[in-house]
C-alpha cells in the first residue's frame, strides 16, 4: 500500500542520535502501512549502517512503518535531502534531522492539518535549554523561532519536483531551508505554519570554542543574499554587521600605525578595539553563563569572531559574486 507520507532524515556519523529520532518515529501514531521512513546515509560510515539496519530489523519484526536506506555519494545535507525526496514514495514530503525527536502525533497532525491546496508547511520547534545556557546553546535555540527549518517541514513531492528541491551548493547545513523557503514563495506556493506539529531538538554537546568554526558558514549567506536580496534582508538579517566591521577596522588601523611608527595613534586605535571586543563579549555573556571556563570561552573567542566572519563574508562574497556586507 502507497504511504500517505514519507519522512526524510539525512544522516551523517551520529548513530546514536539517529537511534533517537528513529526510536520516535517508530512510535508515530499512524498505523504503519500509512508512511515510511527514508534515511539517506551523508557518508557512510560502519556503526552508523549498524545501527540503521538494527533498526529496520526490528521495525521488520514487529511490523513497524517501512525503513530504507540510501547511500548516495558524500555532498552534504541538501544533497542528501534531495535524495532522499526523489525516493519518496508518499505525495507528501516530512523532512527532518537525525538529532530530533518528533513528537508521537507530529505525522497524524500533518496529515490531518495541510489541505490539498497547502504546498508546504513549516512545524514548532522546541529546543530545551537550562537555566544558565552556554552561548553555543542560547544561539542553538534560535531554532526554536526560525520559519521554515528542515528539522521540522512539509513539502508537497510536486512543489519540489517544480522548484528542482534544494539547491545543492549550500554545502553545510545552513541557509539551504531558508533558501529553498524563498524559492517556495516565490514560485507563488501556499506556505503556511503548523505549530501543532511538534518536533523536539535537544541541543548536542559541542566542543570548546565551537563559535570560531561555525563561522565558516556565513560564506553561505553570501549566496542566499545573491539569490533573494528582499528576501534575506526582510527576513534573515536587516543591516549588515557594522559592529564586526568596526572591531576589524580598529585592529588593522592600529597595527597599521605601529608599522608606520606612530605608536600613540596605533595605542589609540587598539583602545578601540578592546573596548568594542569588550562590549561584544559582555553581550554575548548577558543572557548566558557566568561560569569562568565559560566566561574565558567567551572572552577569547570575541577577539576571534569578527575577524573570522568578515574573512568568510569576503570568501563568500568573492566565491559567489555578490556585494555582501
């Protein structure tokens, strides 16, 4: 029997975490014939096959919703979600990730919720954060506000199929929701929110300065602003990052005038860049931890951050062809 839907979770080397979004979507209130489960593997790796076909072994025995498994080559999460929605044997396309939990009911409320007119449908998320969060984490629960995120959309198999899916340069997992969103509205699709639908995304630990690496994703914003200027601008970030520019003009200005030998002016401009670095730092550190190893994370990661970001919007900028600030 043809499913009603078909859920989408791209994966890459998380088995354990894969264990828990499949361990809820086994436990879906729909009867099992109703939809099926594709994981598309983002770079095999040999626990990560385990436990896919532990899972689909006993989804078997027990007479489970139908598991498969894809394997395409290594090209990131929208190259994976694009697989993995091409295979889909459902009209109706659930896209989630391999570190949520969706609730028992997030499938049968789609179902019972989008209309036949509806193209896609954007579900809540909900991110739990203790009561001091870290940065890394307070930034991570941002997800909870955002339009339109993977790890909790419907889309229509015929709307992807008329708009070609996800654009498969956005290498990371960045921008590419955004982007294929926009892509959704203008292409004049009915898009409409679904907040009964429910996915819950625990915040994975993360590593110490995790901050300076996840820079490397702005290159991204690049292209969704070269693709959709109003867009991005309406929705995404209004002005550019002055303060980033500031902090990176003061630096260069004063090592500029030790160079040039005028060392009171060079004082001056690192004055500026310390109290601007300072400012940002204590944002950062206002609605979040005041732990010290938290706080030192904090302190010396603001010195690397704007350098950082402004090197990767001119990367990006340059990559793509784009005037972005």
């Amino acid at each position: 029997m043809k499913p009603r839907v078909t859920v989408v979770v791209p994966t890459y080397r998380r088995p354990a975490l894969l264990e828990r979004c499949l361990a809820a979507l086994a436990a879906q209130d729909l009867p099992a014939h109703a939809y099926e489960v594709v994981v598309v593997h983002d770079g095999p790796d040999e626990r990560t096959a385990r436990a896919i076909e532990h899972r689909r072994a006993e989804l078997a025995a027990r007479g489970g919703p139908r598991l498969r498994l894809l394997c395409p080559p290594h090209g990131g999460p929208a190259a994976a979600r694009n697989a993995g929605w091409r295979a889909a044997r459902a009209s109706l396309v659930a896209f989630t990730d391999d570190d949520t939990e969706p609730a028992p009911d997030w499938l049968s409320t789609a179902l019972e919720r989008i209309g036949r007119d509806v193209d896609a449908a954007w579900g809540r998320i909900v991110v739990p954060l203790e009561p001091e969060p870290t940065d890394y984490e307070l930034d991570a629960a941002g997800l909870a506000r955002a339009e339109f995120a993977t790890a909790n959309c419907f889309c229509r198999k015929r709307a992807l199929e008329r708009i070609g899916g996800f654009d498969e340069r956005f290498r990371l997992a960045w921008r590419e929701d955004s982007d294929l969103y926009f892509r959704l509205l203008e292409s004049g699709a009915r898009v409409v929110h679904l907040p009964e639908a429910v996915v819950a995304h625990p915040i994975r630990p993360a590593r110490w300065g995790v901050s300076i690496s996840q820079q490397r994703k702005i290159a991204f914003d690049a292209l969704l602003f070269k693709k959709h200027r109003a867009l991005y601008r309406a929705r995404i970030r209004q002005a550019p990052r002055w303060d980033y520019y500031a902090i990176v003009a003061a630096l260069a200005a004063g090592a500029a005038a030790l160079v040039a030998g005028a060392p009171a002016l060079a004082l001056a401009c690192f004055a500026v860049w310390a109290g601007l670095t300072a400012w940002l730092c204590r944002r950062r550190l206002a609605r979040t931890s005041r732990r010290l190893p938290h706080a030192a994370e904090m302190i010396l990661t603001s010195v690397a951050i704007p350098p950082l970001a402004v090197f990767w919007r001119t990367i990006g900028a340059l990559r793509y062809r784009v005037l972005f600030l």
